[in-house]
C-alpha cells in the first residue's frame, strides 16, 4: 500500500525539520461498464519493452504550538519517474527506475526549505518486487543523495520503499477485504523517522479509468510515525499517529497501477529534550497518476 509516499513518506521530515527550526531559533471518474462476471485474480504484469512513467504528489499542513505560539508549516513536493522491466530476478519482477523530475518546498515562519533536487534528476537505480507488490529490494535508491539545508543529505529510498499498492494473494469479488502493511524508514542528517503503516484494502468495484478496465479499490489505514532528531544540540523526539482513507484503481487486463488518491490525518507531540513537549497535528493529500504508458 502506498499511502504516506505518502506520508507513503516524501515531505514528512521537511515538516518536522521547520518545527526543528523554530525550536532551534525559540474526484474519480464515473463508473463505466465493466463488470466481471466472476472473482478476478489481480497481479502485476510489467512486460519487456513497455515503460511507465508515474507522477507523485503529495501536499501536507502541520499545527503546533511552541511556548503559547501557534505555528503552521505547509509543504508541497512531486515526484516524477519512469520504471523500464528488466526482466526476471529469480521469480520477480525486476526494473529499472529513473528520475524524471523532482521538487519540494516547505514553508514555515522561520522560512521556507527548498532542497537542490538536481544531483538526483535523471538518475536511475534497479529495484525488485514481488507480483503482489511487495518491494523486495530498492537499496539502489539510498544511493540518490539530496542535501537538506541545515541538516544534512537524505536519499530517495523513502519515496519507493511503499509505492505499489499491496495485491491480494488470491482472486477478489466486489465486497472482498485484504490487508497490507508497510514499513519506511528514513534517515535524514543525523536522525531517523519510522512511518509504520497498517491498511485494509476492499474491492469496491470495477470501473473505466484512463481507458483501462479495473478494480476500484478503497483503503483504509492506521499507523504511527516514530523518530528522532538532533537540531542545534538539542534531541527531538517524534511520536505520532497516522490515519488515511482513499481509493486506487488497478487495470485488471494489463496488471497495472493506475490512479491512487489518498488523504491522510496526524496527531502527536515532539518531545523536546526535557524542556518541553509540543502537540502536532496535520493533514495531508496525495495523488499518484500513470501518465505515460
């Protein structure tokens, strides 16, 4: 499941990081027909020669209050790639990923964050998954550094650790649930955020998106983000919960992700050393369309 890619997990930490810095300075389509006849069998398919080109948006507010002060940060990123089949590693599915764009911006009262994505751009690396869509291995990713002003580099691992959505493991029916689960860490200077992320997945129904016959798939999700980080001599603690709701479109035929649209809420505190503890809370939104096949 991709969800905090959201937040599957890209911006998060450049949230987080304004709070840093203020301590430190303190719609679908509409259904068309078709309709299976019986329970579909849903995997992914990515056949030689065939290239998908994916865009990742995501956008995200978070409210805190330091010292009586109410504060809010907002953040904007894309993400654009292109992945290329390689062929087979072992029983799975292995391509080849390349970065076609990147951006991110943050903004807070201390100012905005806008990391230099150039060194990242037109980079590739392999990653390997499974037919369900569980990523196997993209640690070719953590190779694609970014430098974080005032903090130091992060990598792009984050932002594909939980991309495809998780697949059931037998054929589905309208009405039939299944869950996923993910797990993102990511390391940015000198700290490190755990997004933990449990979901339900039902099969809503079927519907013509973009051209192509697929599962309607609604999803549900509960989970934690856990971390800590050093700004200033100071160590912050991150403890929150994540709640996201959405629906992701799946063509049956072709074994392809195609649309997802996710919005998620979070909640917690940022421990401050022993000096103070802060509530958080925030929204976040995401879109992921193909828009290239």
């Amino acid at each position: 499941m991709s969800a905090w890619t959201t937040v599957k997990f890209g911006t998060k930490l450049f949230l987080i990081l304004s709070v840093c810095s203020a301590l430190t300075g303190i719609a679908a389509d509409k259904p068309a027909g078709f309709t299976p006849q019986a329970a579909v069998t849903l995997a992914y398919q990515f056949p030689a020669g065939r290239t998908l080109t994916y865009k990742i948006t995501d956008t995200q507010t978070q409210n805190f209050e330091v010292q009586g002060q109410s504060m809010t940060t907002e953040a904007l990123s894309s993400t654009q790639f292109t992945l290329k089949p390689k062929g087979l590693k072992g029983q799975d599915p292995e391509i080849t990923v390349t970065i076609d764009a990147a951006k991110s911006d943050a903004s807070s009262p201390q100012g905005n964050v806008s990391p230099d994505m150039t060194a990242v751009i037109g980079k590739s690396f392999d990653m390997t998954l499974s037919r369900l869509g569980k990523e196997i291995d993209v640690t070719g990713a953590e190779a694609l550094k970014v430098e974080i002003p005032g903090t130091g580099q992060s990598d792009m691992s984050a932002t594909f650790k939980a991309f495809f959505p998780d697949l059931p493991d037998k054929a589905v029916k309208p009405g039939d649930t299944w869950p996923g689960e993910d797990t993102v860490v990511q390391k940015e200077g000198a700290g490190e955020t755990t997004t933990h992320l449990l979901s339900q997945n039902t099969l809503d129904g079927f519907e013509t998106v973009d051209g192509y016959e697929c599962a309607r798939i609604k999803v549900v999700g509960k989970g934690t983000i856990e971390g800590r980080q050093e700004q200033g001599g100071m160590t912050l603690t991150i403890g929150m919960k994540l709640e996201i709701q959405g629906t992701w479109y799946f063509a049956v035929k072709e074994g392809l992700f195609v649309k997802m649209e996710t919005k998620g809420t979070v909640s917690g505190t940022i421990e401050a050393g022993t000096i103070m503890t802060i509530p958080i809370n925030g929204a976040t939104r995401q879109e992921v369309i193909l828009i290239k096949k």
